[in-house]
C-alpha cells in the first residue's frame, strides 16, 4: 500500500467528515484495538489440598499475549497496574545509599543490568524488572519457578520444612511459606548482594529481606506484589503495587546470556572512570 494511496484516502475521509453535521464529541467512536485485556476467565483452579493453584505460564502484561513490538495493542493491557488506581511508591534511600546511586556513572549503570553482566535478576527483580514470560508448577508441597530470562529457576517449598539461620547467600534467598485465605505469602532472607532490585542501581545490602504474596483471583489472572526491607538501604520497607500477570499459552523459548564481547569492552570502561576519579 503506498504513501499516495494513504493521502488520497485521508483526503477523501477528511471531505466526508466536512459534509456531514456536526456530531457531540460523545458520539465519535473510541479507538478499536486487536488486542485488549484478557477477560478474568472464570474461577481460578485448586489443588488437591484445597488451596488455590498457582500453575501456569504467566505473562507480566494484562493481554494474555507478548505484545512488545506489535500495533493495534490497547495500551491497558500492556500495563501491569494502573498508576492511577494503585501507584507505585518510590523507594525511600537513606541519605548515604541515595549519594551512592546518584554517583554511579554510566558504564556503572549499564553494568547493573543482568542482560548485561550475565548474572540471575535474582529475587525481588525477577518479578519487578522481568519483562519475560516464567512457567510455574504448583503442587501442594512446592512451587517451581521456571524464568524464561536467562533460563533461571527456583523452587519455593511450601511443606513448612525448616530452613537454616544462617543460610547460604543465594540471588534468590532462602524462603519459608505460609497462607494467608487464598493469598501464598513467601519470606525470603540471605541474599546475594550481586543482584539488584531495580536497573535503576537500587541495590540491596546482607539484611535484605523480601515478601511476596501472590493471589490469583481468576482463572486468567495472577497477581504478584512484592514487599522490600532493607533496613541498611532503605529508611523504611517499599512495596510494589499489586502487579498483574495473565495466562498464555505460548512457547517458551531458550535465553541464555553467551558471549557478551560487551561486558569486556565496559569492565574497561569502567577501569577507566575509576582512574578519572
């Protein structure tokens, strides 16, 4: 279709509209999108036990659907939450740790990114910063956690087994469980302080320690909202608006992190800023 073909077009509707009587601004048609919010889907399934099940393959959009790069998408469904409803609080730093992020030079940040530097996002991230889509299995004992980013996994035991005090730091912590009516609500402390929260260059210090309570109150919907407490880092604890997640049905495709040549030239780059400070 060519460019001659879109003006003569125009023109023609733009003629139309000029002989035709006035209309109400109510009665102009909203836009028609291809791809719109998934419907709610009916009741959400149940384990064995009785307890909501959280499985499926899980998308951090409202659509159902990858919609990154495609046209006719209402922007609702590209969204997780409306910020106008349930916004999203800004992390309150105390003074050292705000100094600190607000120093980072840029080849520092760009080093932050775990699509840069190869490391897991790590846990809270892989929830905030994951733009992916991740599979879960959910049975009355255990959650497996399958991440398409980087191909990560993880695997959350809900059969209250005890947990070590002084645990291995892991990029995902160590995690207990409990329920809350239909909300699984996960605990985890001992974290690996190579991870970042956001790829803004929030980091997070040992004392980090992280809530997730995911509820899914339809078939199609799965809801994730994060809690961070970082009494080294923060002033107080933050919380994530509720964040919703939908139901797919698509492939999940291999994603590893191989041969970054980038992350060599930056280490350099870095080594250079170092010497200018």
């Amino acid at each position: 279709m060519t460019r001659r073909f879109h003006l003569a077009g125009a023109l023609a509707a733009l003629a139309a509209l000029v002989s035709m009587p006035s209309a109400p601004a109510r009665a102009q048609s909203a836009p028609k999108y291809t791809i719109t919010v998934m419907p709610p889907g009916g009741a959400a399934p149940r384990l064995p036990d009785g307890h909501v099940d959280l499985s499926g393959h899980w998308l951090p959009n409202s659509a159902g659907q990858g919609v990154s790069g495609r046209d006719g998408v209402d922007p609702a469904a590209r969204r997780q939450f409306d910020p106008n409803v349930t916004p999203e609080p800004e992390p309150s730093f105390q003074p050292w740790a705000a100094e600190k992020i607000k120093n980072l030079t840029p080849v520092e940040r760009e080093l932050a990114k775990s699509s840069v530097n190869c490391m897991p996002r790590g846990l809270p991230a892989i929830w905030l910063q994951n733009p992916y889509s991740t599979v879960i299995v959910h049975t009355p004992a255990m959650m497996a956690q399958l991440y398409e980013v980087l191909n990560n996994w993880r695997l959350v035991y809900t059969d209250g087994r005890p947990v070590p005090k002084d645990p291995e730091p892991w990029v995902h912590g160590t995690s207990t469980t409990h329920w809350e009516g239909d909300t699984l609500v996960v605990n985890s402390f001992g974290f690996d302080e190579r991870t970042y929260v956001m790829p803004t260059g929030w980091f997070h210090s040992d004392a980090m320690k992280v809530t997730e309570r995911y509820t899914r109150p339809s078939k199609n919907y799965l809801i994730v909202q994060i809690t961070v407490d970082d009494p080294k880092v923060l002033t107080r604890p933050w919380t994530s608006a509720p964040r919703r997640w939908t139901l797919g049905n698509g492939e999940v495709y291999e994603f590893y992190c191989t041969n970054n040549h980038e992350l060599d030239e930056l280490g350099k780059l870095k080594e250079q800023d170092s010497y200018g400070k």
